[in-house]
C-alpha cells in the first residue's frame, strides 16, 4: 500500500532514527529480540469522537497500545487539541515502555 505524505509538513515526517533518543533510553533486555509475530498493537485514531463532534477539542486522544504475549509493554496517547488556540499551538504526546519508564513532549508555537 502507497500512502500520499504531499500534504504532511515535512518536519512531521520521521526518516532516520532520533540518535538523541537512543543514546538517553537503552532497549530493556526483555524486550531486545522479540518477534513481530508475538506482537499485537490497538489504535484508536478518534478516542473521544463524542466529545470531538459535541466541541470539546482538548478531550480527544490518539490511543496506541502495544502487547507481547498477552502482556501491555508500552503505550502512547497523543492529544492533537491540547492547549489548542487559534494561535495554532497544538499538541502534545505521552507516551511509556515496561522497563523503560516515560516521557513526552508538548508542541511549540
């Protein structure tokens, strides 16, 4: 499948790993060599869409959960609305990895 990234600002596009993001958070040994098989990963790209229709922007999350043999190993939630304004500040992301702890960032104007 071939998707169209013409209209995705090109700072939104990931195309070499983040050697910044390596360096600080070393893989757990537990989760070094799993196979994709043994993987299974929800997404919820509206969660929220109650919320979204009736207005209420900040309440709205992109939901991805990722389990290893039945078992959660990590998880992010991206709130696109947060601390939206018609300044165009936008966005923040949580995320966390067992064995790994947490973290995230917030847009900048």
């Amino acid at each position: 499948m071939n998707f169209d990234f013409s209209d995705v600002p090109s700072d939104f596009i990931v195309t070499k790993p983040d050697e910044s993001f390596l360096e600080k958070f070393k893989c757990p040994e537990s989760l070094a060599n799993i196979a994709e098989s043994d993987l299974v990963v929800w997404v919820d790209p509206l969660d929220g869409t109650s919320e979204y229709v009736q207005g209420f922007l900040e309440h709205v999350t992109v939901l991805i959960g990722i389990s290893f043999r039945e078992s959660a190993i990590g998880g992010i939630i991206h709130q696109p609305y947060f601390k939206c304004s018609t300044s165009g500040k936008l966005g923040r992301t949580i995320w966390g990895v067992k064995e790994l702890g947490t973290g995230g960032y917030q847009s900048k104007k």
